[in-house]
C-alpha cells in the first residue's frame, strides 16, 4: 500500500541532467530575474540597457524580457527594486521558473508531443500549454528551453521521463 508521502517521482536538482527517450535534459541554475509589467520598453530600458523582448521559440540572449502577455514578462539576467517605476511594475522572480534545457535527436518530436502551438509560427509572447500546464518556451540557437513555474518543475520532469516517443508509420 501507497503511503501518502512515498513519491517515487522528483525534479531534477539545479545543474542535474537526464537522458532519456531521445531528450537531454538539463535544469540549468536559476539566473536573477524579475516579473515586469506595464510599459515593458520602459522597464527594459531602465534595467536592462540594451536587452530585447522575445517571443514564442525566439532565439534568447544572457538577459532578455521573456513576453509572457502584451503587458508582462520575465526579465532574465536583471532585477530591479521592486514596486512602481514610471509606468511598469517590478517583482522579485528569481527561482520562480525552473528553466528545463532540452536537447537531443527528438527535441522537436518531445517539443510537439507536448504542445499544440505552431512552434513555426511567430509569436510576441513566449507562453503556451505544454503537457497541460501554461509554459514559456524559448531556444539558445538548437538548445530548447522550456519555462516552468517551480511548483510545477516535479510534474515536467516526470512527463519528460515517461513520454514514449511516436513512431514513424
């Protein structure tokens, strides 16, 4: 029998990779990042000179505004005090998201296995339904990277571990 605290399933620790099924999987260390709202373009100027807003599956640099709505994003590789600030807002963010990198021969199988979303197509905002639950997916050149809320990181990890690849007909 079951006891309700025996979980056979946990997330991968910061740094820690798996493989399996095709995927590398790696959770890379949480970067200092902030929740930004409001006027992003102002907010980005101000803390994060020369940083750019990126959408759905866009090519990320070391410090960008992941758009997770018209009005929201999360700013990583920069923080700022939080509260209101001349039309945007500030909150702190660091360890909100775990950042899954994915990689391997069946990333975009995984990556389409899971979403919906035209990975093709062009988007503003970064966010999309993945496994169920709302994600940010961005890429650093073939490395996949997908967003999750911390909460989530144990459910993703076990996904990504028990999906079964499809097979060509």
């Amino acid at each position: 029998m079951m006891k309700e605290r025996d979980w056979t399933d946990r997330a991968l620790a910061e740094g820690e990779t798996m493989t399996v099924a095709g995927l590398t999987i790696h959770l890379a260390p949480a970067a200092p990042s902030c929740l930004i709202s409001g006027d992003l373009e102002a907010a980005i100027a101000a803390l994060a000179p020369g940083g750019r807003s990126i959408g759905l599956f866009q090519d990320r640099p070391l410090i960008a505004a992941i758009r997770i709505a018209r009005d929201r994003a999360l700013l990583v590789g920069a923080t700022g005090e939080p509260g209101w600030h001349d039309g945007y807002a500030i909150s702190p963010a660091t360890g909100l998201y775990t950042c899954f990198q994915i990689s391997g021969a069946d990333v975009m199988d995984a990556l389409t296995e899971g979403t919906g979303a035209d990975l093709t197509a062009s988007s503003p905002a970064a966010s999309l339904q993945f496994a169920g639950i709302t994600c940010l997916l961005t890429r650093q050149g073939k490395l996949a990277e997908l967003w999750v809320e911390a909460a989530m990181a144990t459910y993703v990890t076990s996904w990504l571990m028990g999906r079964v690849p499809m097979k060509s007909a």
